[in-house]
C-alpha cells in the first residue's frame, strides 16, 4: 500500500509530494500533471522488473509514445545535470516468496524507499546513460503509523499490516572518494558484512536486483512495487478468448478475464455488480469450448439471449473488468486506473465509482481474507466524478507557472486529512485549495453567476462529505447571503 510518495524532477512534477488512502483520486484539468503522477508509479514499478535504462525507456513521453529516456526528466529552459528523485512510504506483505518460490518474512513492514537517477549524455564512444546516484530502504517505527499513515485508520488495522523487528536501514548509500557505494544489509541487523555496490555503472537498482530470500524486506518492498498497475484497458484485450493455459489474472490492459472469472468462481457476485449498470443482465458465465481449447466470457440477458464478450460495449467491458478485479483478492495491491469515466452512460458513473471504493481495503477493520489490502487511485478531469466522492479523497492537480516551466501542484481540500500532514521540509504546511475553489472547476458559475471562495470551519465540514453535499450546503447557505449583501 502506498501512503506517500514525494516526487523531485519527474516531467512536470518539479517538486510535490502526494498522500494516499485506500481510495484516492487525482482531479484536474487535462495537461495538469494527473497522468505523469501514474507514469512516476509506473515508472517504479518497472525498474522492479527492467534495468534502469529499459525502465525509463518504457515511460511515455508527452505524446503518448516511449522510448526517449529523457523524457522522465522535468525540461528546464537552462538544463543543468537533470536528476530525477523518488521517496515513497509504503507497506509491504507480511510474507513473500521469492524467484525460487520459497517462503520468508520481512523484518519490518512500513517502509521508506529512496530513489535518485541522473542523466549521464552521451559522450565519445560512450552512450547516454541513467547514472543510480543513491538508493536507500529504511523503516517507519510502528510508533509513529498512525501519525504517518494520516488518514482514519483502526488499531487493529495498524496492528494487522505493520510490524517492526528492525533497527538499521536495509539500503543505504555512502560517499566514498567523491563516488556513491550503495550497500545492501542483511536483515540480521550489525551481525554480518553488507554487499557493497558502487552506484556507477550499476544497470539495475538494489531492490529490482534482489530476487532471493536471503534479504527478506527488500525483497518484500520488490513485491510490493510489482504489484502496482496501472490498468490501461483495451477493448481488443478485452474481448479475446482465453486458451486453457491462459494464465488466470486480469493483466493490465484487461486481457483474461475469462480465465480469471473461472478461477474465481464467482459468477453470482459479478452477475449482480453488472445488473448495476444494465437492468436486463441476467448472469454472467465462462463458456468452455473444450474443441477449441478456449475460454469466452458471455453475459446473458433476462431474455435468455446469450452475448460473447465480443458483442459487448466497451463501456460494459471495462465494468467487468473491474468487477473481477474486485472479486480477486490476489490482485494488484495498487490499482491506477485512468478516467474510469470513459465508456460509461453518465448516469451510470455513481455504480462504477461505487464499485471502485469497494475494492478498497477498509481502513477501520483488520486486514485480512474478507478484506485484503488493495488500494485504488483513479485520476479524472471530469465534474461528473468529482461531484460524487468524498472531499477528503480527492487532491486537486494544476499548472502553475514557475522559473519558466508549467509545474504541477497537487492540492489537497482544505479541512480533510491531507491538509493536517506536514510535508517536507519539516514544518512545511501541504498545499491546499479551499472548497469554493474545488466548487468552481465541479460547477462552473451556474447562470453565470460566480461561486464565493469558502472557508468552512472544521466543525461544519463531515468527515465523509461528498462534494455534491457541500455544493448544496453552499447554495442553500452562501448564496442568499451574497444576495443579501449585494442588495
């Protein structure tokens, strides 16, 4: 689960740190930042699996194509060495297997992973290069979770994800002769020497490295980035048949979900979400064609006419998709999801966004079979949406205008938990928007008429406020007095 992640020189994110809860959405115009947040999610998740360069090469440039490495990089008017830093909070498993399929623990599970690259040009025979200039894994004490995690959460939520059998970093970088050597320490703490890296030349960071149980939480922090996805879900994917060895999980751009639906056996539960969203649905199956060898999602309507996935819209397809993915305890612990919107009837965006908060881990009960710890992060530009969620789950994205270059803010509503979190540096207060604000992007000047910037007390604003309940708080209250004082 990921609960921070302070991001310096990725593409246009010169400088912001995010906070995430088990549901989270990023909202703002297009262009703003929303998608490179995903690409800098994406981003650590690939050098879990890629070396350094083929990681970064796998990032899309602002035209929506890859294979330019500096493309990660924040593009100054006056580019000096460009460097690229990540520092992310995040909770791994309990337990792990490694490459080799054998079975360990780590010694803590709320982590800090830092993360620094610079770009080296080319130079005579030499190609351009990402240079690793430090990498480090340290833990969070389970005395400060609550404070960190930040958002409401249970005890027995805390006491059932976090543990801490440790006091020394896992990872850790030291300068020696002008030069970086990473060092990768046993669990076991002082008793044994660690395995010294020097950061130049290095193709791979430490933690995509390690595959083996011999470093327990390291490997426990690789698992946990490899489980990030960003769902990009494509409606060819989406409509293919599974053959008999298709393996059984949902992939990233939604290819599987026949074979997955069949594993689950959980054909009732899907039937009944997608009724949500068509009133005619009648059941959701697997046909099995034992010829073929092919497995083909069918859904059946009230009136018996069965429907391959290939005569499915694409809006009913992505439902489903999500709709499996919820049914699978097994799936990404961190599901990004873009415009989670598109394909869907309007009026059909409060059962998808019901949907998705479902698949969220409920902070104010253990962790456990009944309620895994998967997080959802969707990013969206649409009103429609944002007038559905909670205030306290959305930060707001902008451009802003900066040392010659657009940057993007990420702010959080005013009076929700992001905005009582202190940032870096310390005593930093995090960015915020006040709601009238967020108001004016959700419903711009009806009538033309202008929307007051309002400040609300803390005690007038509920802890699960919905957007659509402050809109009508404020028309109800704010605006007859702005009547009144215009008379």
């Amino acid at each position: 689960m990921l609960t921070r992640l302070r991001i310096q020189g990725f593409k246009n994110i010169v400088d912001a740190e995010v906070r995430f809860g088990p549901f989270t959405c990023i909202a703002g115009a297009n262009g703003a930042g929303k998608s490179n947040l995903f690409d800098a999610i994406q981003f650590l998740r690939d050098l879990t699996e890629f070396p350094i360069i083929e990681a970064a090469a796998r990032v899309r440039d602002p035209q929506g194509k890859s294979g330019d490495i500096r493309a990660i990089f924040t593009q100054h008017a006056k580019p000096t060495k460009q460097k690229v830093r990540f520092e992310a909070d995040f909770i791994v498993p309990q337990a792990v297997r490694d490459d080799f399929n054998r079975h360990t623990k780590p010694t803590a599970t709320y982590l800090t992973y830092t993360l620094e690259l610079a770009y080296i040009a080319a130079s005579g025979l030499a190609s351009e290069r990402l240079e690793l200039v430090h990498e480090s894994l340290t833990y969070i004490p389970a005395s400060l979770a609550k404070k960190r995690l930040a958002f409401a959460q249970s005890p027995a939520f805390r006491e059932s994800v976090i543990s801490n059998e440790r006091r020394a970093p896992y990872i850790s970088t030291e300068q020696e002769e002008g030069k970086s050597i990473i060092k990768l320490h046993q669990d076991g703490g002082s008793s044994g020497k660690p395995v010294r890296v020097p950061a130049e030349g290095s193709p791979k960071t430490l933690v995509g490295g390690n595959n083996t149980s011999d470093y327990p939480t390291v490997l426990a922090a690789r698992r946990e980035m490899q489980s990030w996805t960003l769902l990009q879900l494509e409606p060819s994917a989406l409509r293919q048949p599974d053959p008999f060895s298709a393996e059984p999980r949902v992939a990233a751009n939604g290819a599987h979900l026949a074979a997955t639906l069949q594993r689950l056996d959980a054909e009732a539960t899907i039937s009944n979400q997608l009724a949500q969203l068509l009133d005619d649905v009648g059941n959701v199956s697997v046909d099995k064609d034992d010829s073929r060898r092919t497995l083909t999602l069918q859904v059946t309507g009230r009136n018996g006419v069965s429907h391959p996935a290939r005569a499915l819209s694409d809006g009913t397809l992505r439902f489903l998709a999500l709709a499996i993915l919820a049914a699978d305890p097994d799936a990404g612990r961190l599901l990004c999801l873009e415009e989670p919107e598109n394909g869907i009837h309007p009026s059909r965006i409060p059962a998808i966004l019901k949907l998705l908060q479902g698949m969220a881990v409920d902070p104010n009960e253990p962790v456990g079979n009944d309620n895994p710890l998967k997080q959802v992060v969707i990013n969206t530009h649409s009103p429609s949406v944002i007038s559905e969620l909670n205030t306290a789950d959305i930060v707001m994205v902008s451009s802003v205008r900066h040392a010659g270059i657009n940057q993007a803010s990420f702010d959080c509503i005013e009076e929700t938990w992001r905005a009582k979190v202190e940032t870096e540096p310390p005593g930093q207060p995090p960015n915020t928007v006040a709601p009238g604000d967020m108001l004016a992007y959700v419903n711009a000047a009806p009538s033309g008429l202008a929307l007051p910037r309002v400040h609300t007390p803390p005690t007038q604003t509920p802890k699960t406020q919905t957007v659509q309940q402050y809109m009508q708080a404020q028309l109800s209250l704010d605006f007859p007095l702005a009547e009144g004082r215009a008379r």
